[in-house]
C-alpha cells in the first residue's frame, strides 16, 4: 500500500485533472460537455476515495506511534516497589479484561467468585438503563475495560467528527452540571480625569446547564458459535459494532439536535454570520465565504483553531468555486498532518450537516473547541441478553453511554445561510 505521502501526491494529480477540465470550458466559456463532465465525476471519485485510504493510513500511523511509545528499559532503576507496583496495576488491568470478556462470551454464570467481584468494581447500576428491562441477571451493565473502551473511542470518533474538535468532558454522576457564562465582548474601560471616581460597570452573567442522556446501541445478536470462537477478536467486533451506533446518533444530536429531549446541536444553536442572495438556495460564492470568515471575532483567530464544517455534498459545492484571480477555494493537502484547506482554513467533514437547501445552515466557520461542550458521564457499558433469544442460538448485546451537549459560546462559530428563495 503507498504511504500517506505517496496518496497525497496522487490525489493532487487528480485534483490538477479535475481543474484542467473546469479551466478549459469556463476558458472557451462555456458548460461541461458530457464526456467532460463524466471524466470530471470519475476524477472527484477517485480523489474522495484517496482522501479516504490517506484517512485510514494517517490513523494506522498513528496507532503504530502510540503502541511504539511503551519503553520499559528503566524499571529496574525505578526500584522494587514502583515496579512491583506497576505490575500489580498491571495484572488488575488484564484481571478485568480477562473477566469482561468471560462475561461477554459465556455470561454471568461462567464467572468465578473471584472474576465476579472483579467485574464488579466496573459496575454501572442506573434507573435509567433498569427501566429498558432485559432478560438478564443484571439491571445495569459492565463498564467495558480499557482496551475496549479504547476501541469504542476509535470507532465512535470515526463517525462522530463533533467529538474531534469540540471541547469533551467526563464525570462521574450525571447530575445537572451548571456553569457560568459572559460576554464582555463589548464592555470597555475609560480615561478617568482627575479626582473622578471610577465608573461601574458589573458583568451580565449567564447560566448554561449540560445533564446526560442515556444513548442506546440498540440489541445486537450474536451466534454461540461466534462466542466460543476463541479465534474471533470478540473485542473489535463489539467495539466496532456497538461504538458506531451510539456514535452515528450522538453526532447528529450534536450537530442539528433541538436541544428537547436531546442535546442541542451545534446548528441549532449557532448565529447565522452570512445569508446567501436570493437564489441561493443550494449555492455559495466566494464573497459569501468571506464574509462568513469576517463575522469571527478576530480575537479567536489567534489561537488557529478556526476550521470549516460542511458535509460531502457542501464539499461538492465549494471545490468548484474560485476566487476573483481564478484560483480555486479548496486547496487539497499534500503533505501529511496538514489538512485540506478553504481560503486557508482546515475542513472538517460532518455529514450530519445539513444539506443546501432553502434556508439551511449549511456551513460551519469558527472555533468549534470554544463554542461546543460534549459531556459524558463515566465509561460505555455492555449488557449481556442471555435468555431474550436462546432458542435462536443467540446471545443479545447491548451498548450504552450517557451524554450530552451543547453551544456553550454562540461568538465563536457562525452559520452560512442558504437563501429562502
């Protein structure tokens, strides 16, 4: 497989393909004939399946890095006892992984006095998850072990790209977690004359509150034979499986939920920085794109973390937009750890974003870090079904997570606006 680097170089062979096309009919003025725009559709193909297979490879490049990292070449001079108590740490860490997965493949039954009381200091005992009712031994669930959680994290940030860059938090408790917000955004100081007593000016501040919702994966069945493979990583499986379901609905939630009865989303909340012409209704042009940058206070542009948001269809749209001097918008990276970039700001893709259409918020610009809060409480947990579909041959599976979200500053991310008409 070609490293990141090489797939880089080949996507921007493709994009220079892509705007060959472009240049030579808008050069003869004129629209797409169609084998032009056949070969321009097969080239955008191939450079959304490159980004893809440069996605994957950074990930597993990543992953490797991390794994590497382990050096234990200087435990012996740590002395005896930190080493033996990393090894105890250790050992307790691969205890619990070892009774998890004695749980998940053969069940509450298959456990040992000893591996139960294990298990239990991961016990997760809430009202909510008991009102669901199951056929099982147990109204909760297990909270997953490390190298599992650590999984679900890989596969819901897959598909979840709101917890990529908007700010996350953990808790113990779901209980309502209050705090204190202010804009002093438009309060200044002042000359004082002499013997002139100063002038107060007090703070307005706001209260946001942020609870938890209890996300379900949904039952997933589970063959007998699967679980007494022991030759299937029983972990990626669940992980992948459980972990994309609650990510796949946690991120639209983040992204356009009402804010009733479910996290406010990120759109739902945002300003809107930019409304498109009349006739915009699935369309955006280069001075609409400025104007969205420019309603950014330019007091969060110093930390560089402004970015776009749009989804694969508003990616669509704005490739093919130049500026005044004819250059295109969308700049495809080619070196690796730098992203794609619009008028100089990295992209985020996010498919739950709304589709341009009349009066939609289809673009995103800002500091999602500083405008969103995710907040989750303790770990993911796995309930095991053993009865519901025993006469199937079938063991059903069940993933839960608490959470929830929201704009916790409405400056630092902006809406384009389609046009109503």
């Amino acid at each position: 497989m070609p490293n990141t680097q090489q797939l880089r170089e080949q996507r921007a062979n493709v994009w220079s393909q892509m705007q060959e096309v472009m240049d030579l009919a808008e050069k003869e003025g004129r629209s797409l004939t169609g084998e032009e725009r056949a070969k321009y559709d097969a080239a955008e193909a191939d450079l959304d399946r490159l980004g893809d297979e440069i996605t994957l490879a950074e990930r597993h490049e990543a992953r490797s890095k991390e794994m590497s990292r382990v050096d234990r070449s200087d435990v012996v001079d740590r002395g005896r006892s930190d080493e033996r108590e990393g090894r105890d740490e250790e050992a307790s860490s691969e205890e619990y992984r070892n009774a998890f997965l004695t749980y998940v493949r053969g069940g509450i039954g298959e456990l040992s006095g000893q591996e139960v009381r294990t298990l239990r200091t991961g016990w997760v005992e809430n009202t909510e998850m008991r009102a669901l009712g199951t056929g099982t031994q147990a109204a909760g669930g297990y909270t997953v072990p490390p190298q599992f959680w650590n999984r679900i994290v890989e596969a819901v940030r897959f598909v979840a790209p709101m917890r990529q860059y908007a700010t996350v938090i953990s808790t113990d408790t779901g209980a309502a977690l209050p705090w204190l917000t202010a804009d002093e955004t438009a309060v200044e100081g002042r000359i004082l004359g002499e013997n002139t007593a100063a002038t107060e000016t007090d703070t307005t501040f706001g209260t946001a509150t942020v609870g938890a919702y209890t996300y379900s994966s949904d039952m997933t069945r589970v063959p007998f034979q699967l679980l007494q493979d022991t030759g299937i990583d029983l972990e990626a499986y669940l992980a992948r499986l459980l972990g994309n379901r609650v990510g796949r609905i946690q991120n639209r939630h983040f992204t356009t939920g009402t804010g009733t009865g479910q996290p406010l989303g990120i759109v739902t909340g945002a300003q809107v920085g930019k409304v498109g012409a009349t006739g915009q209704t699935t369309s955006v042009t280069y001075d609409d794109l400025v104007d969205l940058t420019d309603s950014i206070d330019p007091a969060l542009q110093g930390a560089g973390n402004l970015r776009w948001m749009f989804s694969q269809g508003g990616r669509k749209v704005v490739r093919k937009i130049k500026d005044s001097q004819g250059r295109p918008l969308w700049e495809p990276s080619i070196q690796a750890g730098t992203p794609d970039t619009l008028l100089g700001y990295g992209i985020v893709l996010n498919n739950n974003m709304p589709a341009m259409a009349a009066s939609a918020k289809s673009i995103l610009f800002g500091d999602f870090q500083e405008s969103y809060l995710i907040r989750d409480v303790k770990g993911f947990a796995v309930q095991r079904l053993n009865e519901r579909f025993a006469e199937f041959g079938q063991v059903a599976f069940l993933g839960f997570a608490r959470a929830d979200g929201t704009v916790q500053n409405t400056a630092a991310v902006k809406a384009y606006q389609n046009s109503a008409t």
